[in-house]
C-alpha cells in the first residue's frame, strides 16, 4: 500500500483509502465478531467487561484506550452495574478536533431468534447478533476509518478521537453527558452512530415515566372491601391512548419524521389471582418531535393521568420521571458534517445521501447542547426495521460496513484539512 504524499490527487488518497479497507476488511469484521460475543445486556447494564475487551483489541492496533470508569454510586444510582468509558487520542497537529461516538449498550436479546445473539455468526453476506447494526457495528466502521487514514494519509493537521460508551439505551448520562461535564472531551466536530443511506441532522425528543396507581388490596371474594388500583390503571390508559391518537394530527416539519407518539412498554401489579390488586405500575414513553416544548409535553400527560384517576374514587397516582431527552436541533457548524458525508456516501453507495431526521433519540443530542456541531452516521441499512434492532436476529449486511467506512475514512481526510494532503 503506498502512502499518500502533498502531490497526490484527492480522487487518488480516497481510492488508495477505499483500497485500504477492502485489504483489511476480513480484519474489521473479524473485530466485530469479538465486540459482538461480549454481552452488554442493557439492563442490567454490566458493560465495564465490554469495554476490557475492547482496549484490548484497539491495542492490538496500537491504539492506547483511556479508561474512564464511572463511580459505582453513580451507576448504581442510574440503576446500571458498571460502566466505563473509552477514549482512544490520534493526535496529528494543529487544526480540529473529530470526534466518532458508538455505544456499546443494548436492549437484551428477547426471544424469537434463530441464531445465537452473542456470536456474531455470518450468513449469506449477513452478520448477527445482538448490536450488530446497534451499534457495535460503529465500534468497527469508526477504527478501521482511523487506521485507514494513518495508513494511507499520514494526517499532520488535527485529531480525531474515538468514543465508545455504554449507556445510551438509559439516555447518555453517564457517557457523553458525564465525559463533556468532567471535561474528558471537548470536540469542535463530532459523529455518532447511524445508518449508511442518510446523514441525520435531527431527531425527536424522548420522556419516559414510570405511573404507579394505588388502591386498596383485598380479598377477591370481599371486592368491595378494596379499590382496584387495576381498573384506575385502565382508565389511565385508556386517556393515554386516546391522546397517542390525537398525536396524529400534529405534523413534524422535519423530513423523516412523523409526529408524536406514546408508547406503553410495560406494565406490573398484582400479588395473586384471588386478591383485588392494591398497585399497579407501568411504563411510558413519550416520543416528542422537534417543534415540541418537553415541559409542556410533561404537564400535559401529568394532567391527563391526574383527570382520569380522579375518575375512580380512592385511587392515587405517584408519577416519577425515568428520562428527558431532549430533541436533537442542528447547529449551523454541522455543514462540513453533511457536505463531507454526502459527497463520499454518493461515492461509494452510487446513490445520493439526504440529509433527514429520525423519529430515533440518541446521545448527540448531548453533544449539541453543548455547543458540538453533530451528525449522525454510521454503518446500517436504510430502516431501523431492517436491521432487527431491539428484534430477533438483528443483523448487518457486511457491504454496509465496508461501504460505510470508506465513507468516514474519505470524510476523515476533509474534516481534518482544507483539502487532502500527506
């Protein structure tokens, strides 16, 4: 493989780094299998093994991991086990400072799979495995691009690091949110991970809460002498579902994104067939898009649930917030995000690469309210539905992966100078 020197033409670096990961790629995805067969099962949240494994693996490459790990009353408090956080430094001279995200974290496999979630088996150009496509894939597309470009380029300008976190599925604080506060990280570009066909700039708002209703427990066969906190559930959410259907009639102006949603996830109670239930317990989540305001939204289902409980006589709700995402906005510095994106995904997919939202939440919305110009790109199909994320036998197409990184090496090269150059 020959290095890029400050004579050779652009179209020629992005073809000797496209070269570069096709040589490597039987290494890439080989990396990917190991990440995948390392559960991070979200909960319980026991993610600090995942991230052993993975320093090990980057120093294969040469690649020194920090290790940040996040006090046990933290992550216990947060109702994980343990966390930490990688951060890999490639330090190459002035200029700025890239950023690439990918969260190891996931929802547990659940059933109907047909391979086995932790082995990254290979089927019909196809990887499985529980995060696969979300998101450890991104762990792989992300190294390789780096070691594509030092490989290749030889970067003198810039940095860019690496972040791998581990709490994304409960919302990020204690990953980007906690390495931003603790000023760990301080980037002037970042990305995290996302799907190949599109460059999303937006994406909704997330509350989530958790609605305990109380009655009275008695015995079944004496019902008078309780109050079903079962039946004042019902009619919670009943006017629950009735709002989910009046979300419909409100219209996100971001492309790729529809309109609010509410979704109820789970739902407790009861001690025994023959007693009246004394407390009932569920789960929302409120899916906000962009337009909407998250204090508002909160007030709103805060009175909805108080109206219909007031409509069963000795029923009382206890309503506790579990998560506020905030929608992500773009800031006017993502543009060389996009335009770098777009270019080279147009390149190497053959088809053009919108810019859109996604009904999805993610941790660059941390990113940005810090003042972090983000984007979100990565390795994965078109849909969230394609990839069997949070389903049975999620999976990735290799081609994807391949693609992908050549994407983010060519962009590597663009963020880091003014034009291509040793």
């Amino acid at each position: 493989m020959h290095t890029a020197n400050v004579s050779t033409p652009p179209d020629a670096i992005y073809a000797a780094l496209d070269a570069w990961v096709d040589a490597h790629f039987d290494d890439e995805v080989r990396f990917l299998q190991a990440l995948i067969q390392v559960p991070t099962d979200t909960p319980p949240g026991n993610n600090a093994p995942h991230a052993e494994r993975t320093a090990e693996l980057l120093a294969d490459f040469g690649f020194v991991a920090e290790k940040h790990p996040v006090s046990q009353d933290e992550v216990l408090a947060a109702g994980l086990e343990s966390i930490t956080n990688l951060v890999v430094r490639r330090t190459y001279g002035p200029g700025p400072t890239v950023l690439l995200n990918a969260h190891g974290d996931v929802v547990p496999p659940g059933e109907g799979w047909t391979k086995n979630p932790y082995g990254g088996e290979i089927d019909n150009g196809f990887i499985y495995g529980r995060a696969s496509a979300v998101s450890k894939c991104d762990f792989a597309s992300y190294t390789f691009a780096v070691r594509a470009l030092e490989a290749v380029v030889r970067p003198s300008h810039g940095s860019v690091e690496l972040l791998f976190t581990y709490d994304e599925e409960f919302g990020g604080e204690l990953g980007p949110a906690w390495l931003l506060k603790n000023k760990v990280i301080k980037p002037d570009l970042m990305v995290a991970a996302g799907f190949s066909y599109q460059v999303v700039t937006a994406h909704n708002g997330c509350l989530q809460m958790q609605v305990t209703v109380h009655g009275k427990q008695a015995h079944a066969a004496i019902p008078q002498s309780g109050v079903d906190a079962l039946q004042g559930a019902v009619k919670i959410l009943n006017a629950l579902y009735a709002q989910n259907t009046l979300y419909q009639q409100v219209t996100s102006q971001v492309t790729g994104i529809t309109h609010p949603y509410l979704n109820v996830g789970t739902i407790e109670g009861g001690t025994n067939t023959n007693v009246v239930p004394g407390r009932v317990s569920f789960k929302l989540d409120r899916r906000m898009i962009p337009e909407e305001n998250p204090a508002e939204v909160e007030a709103t289902l805060r009175a909805v649930i108080a109206q219909a409980a007031a409509e069963s006589p000795g029923i009382t709700v206890d309503i506790q917030r579990i998560l506020l995402a905030n929608a992500l906005r773009p800031l006017p510095g993502n543009q060389p995000l996009v335009a770098a994106i777009q270019k080279h995904g147009e390149a190497v997919f053959g088809e053009p690469i919108p810019a859109m939202g996604t009904p999805l939440y993610t941790d660059v919305r941390l990113f940005c309210e810090a003042g972090i110009p983000g984007v979100i790109y990565g390795a994965g199909p078109r849909t969230v539905l394609e990839s069997g994320a949070k389903r049975a036998d999620e999976r990735l197409d290799l081609n994807d992966l391949r693609r992908a990184t050549k994407v983010m090496a060519r962009s590597l090269v663009d963020w880091l100078s003014a034009k291509p150059s040793a």
